[in-house]
C-alpha cells in the first residue's frame, strides 16, 4: 500500500511540475502580448498616420503623372504597388492590435 502511494505521489509531483511549468510559460505569453500591445498603441496614430500618407501621395502622384505628364519617367506601377501594400500594412496592423489584444 504505501508503495502505491510513493509511487503516485511522485507522479503527482511530475504533474504538478508540468502544471507550474505550463502555468508560468502562459504568463509569460500574457505579459509579452501586453507589452507588445502597449507598445503597438502608443505607436497606433504616427504608423497609421505614416502609412496612410504614403497611400494618398503615391495614389495622388500615380493620377498626377498618369493625367497631366505624359511621357514622363515615373515609375507609376511601383508606386501603385507601394500604396497598395502600405494600405493593406494598415489591415495587417489593426489584425496585429487586435490579435495582441489582452483578454
């Protein structure tokens, strides 16, 4: 009988070990997504600010350049494709805020 009981016991102390493990591996996961949270909305205004002046200038030189200049140089489907991207950077951004969210 107290063979038995030794030897649940130590698997109870294995288990309450991988328990306590467990427990502070999500804690640690927890504060490292409030941190980056934080982080992330106090940065929200100048990155969503940032990328979305890039949007509207290279929407706006694109129409400039395509309408008024004609035969001119400008890379008009680079800078497409970089207001595209930046205004989808935007989506990422707020899925990224809301992925972080502290529950």
């Amino acid at each position: 009988m107290s063979v038995s009981k030794l030897s649940w016991g130590s698997e109870s102390m294995d288990d309450s070990v991988k328990r306590e493990a467990w427990r502070t591996l999500a804690v640690l996961i927890s504060a490292l997504r409030v941190t980056l949270y934080a982080v992330l909305a106090v940065l929200r205004p100048f990155i969503v600010v940032a990328l979305s002046a890039t949007t509207l200038v290279g929407l706006a030189l694109c129409l400039f350049f395509a309408a008024l200049v004609h035969g001119s140089h400008f890379p008009t489907g680079l800078v497409l494709i970089m207001s595209v991207v930046s205004a989808v950077l935007v989506v990422v951004f707020y899925a990224v805020m809301e992925l972080l969210l502290p529950q």
